[in-house]
C-alpha cells in the first residue's frame, strides 16, 4: 500500500460509511459528494498487512456527519485492494446535529455490509435514548438489532 492509497481512503471513507444513496440509519446520513477531512495525531501504514491505522484523536468528517474515535484501523481486501473493514476504538462517536451514536468500539465490515457497535452502545435522538451492550447493524437490509441490558427512554413531545 502506498501513501496515495491512504490519501484516497479520506475521499471514499465517508461515503462508503453513509451508503452510496444517501441511506440513514434512523436519521444518520451523509452526502457522499461533500468532501472528506481526515484529522489525527498520527497515520502509520503498515506495507505488510495492508493496514493504515490514524492514532490520537481521529475525527472523520462529511458534511454534517462526524465519525470521532481515538483511533480508526482501515483494512484492505488482499485481492481488489479496496476497503475491507473499518476498525474504531477508544471511545467512538458517529455523529449528525441531531443525532449521535456512542460506543466503546467499532467494527464496520465493508464485505458483510455490517456495522457492529460494542461496549456501553448508546443511541440519541432529542431527548429519547436506547442503550444495550452490543448493536449490530445490517446496512443492506436497513435492520439493527440490539443485545444486552437493552433500555429504552423515550421521551414524549408535549401538547401545545
């Protein structure tokens, strides 16, 4: 893997995360065709594994979309060399004005078109709330499945 390739991670990351149709996930959406910017502390690129892992601080964002983490492993396929998997870690955070979901990690296998959040998952919208210990998202189908210590607030809008 070259350092270009790592450059046209930053240009396909998003995109790849929010769909190619703009599809949301209980209103977490991006623009694919808004740019792309990529911050860490540290990039290192490993030639033998075909990884690139951005340390410290990571903040992805795409428009109004914010993927934060403290760190974020991109996985290539061996074969096609494309995006394989995104591994986040250290706390992430993915992130629209209205909208977030929390996690401890991470793991957005690109192949299996699933998002797999785990550790402490907490999903906002307003002031309504679900929190399990795992949530496992299935992109293509638009479905996500919560598991342990499901709790659920839902806050209702008052009457005027």
């Amino acid at each position: 893997m070259s350092f270009p390739r790592v450059i046209l991670l930053a240009a396909v990351l998003m995109p790849t995360l929010a769909g190619a149709q703009n599809v949301a996930l209980g209103g977490l959406s991006a623009d694919p065709s808004a740019p792309v910017e990529v911050t860490s502390e540290s990039l290192s690129v490993d030639q033998a594994t075909g990884a690139a892992t951005f340390t410290g601080n990571v903040l992805i964002g795409q428009g109004d979309l914010r993927l934060q983490a403290g760190e974020v492993e991109v996985r290539y396929d061996e074969g096609s060399g494309q995006i394989a998997r995104l591994l986040a870690s250290g706390g992430v955070t993915l992130a629209t004005p209205n909208e977030a979901a929390e996690a401890q990690d991470a793991d957005y296998d690109l192949t299996g078109q699933t998002l797999t959040l785990t550790g402490d998952v907490l999903l906002t919208q307003g002031q309504s709330a679900i929190s399990a210990d795992r949530m496992v998202v299935d992109l293509a189908a638009g479905t996500a499945r919560m598991e342990g210590n499901v709790r659920t607030v839902l806050q209702q809008q008052a009457k005027p």
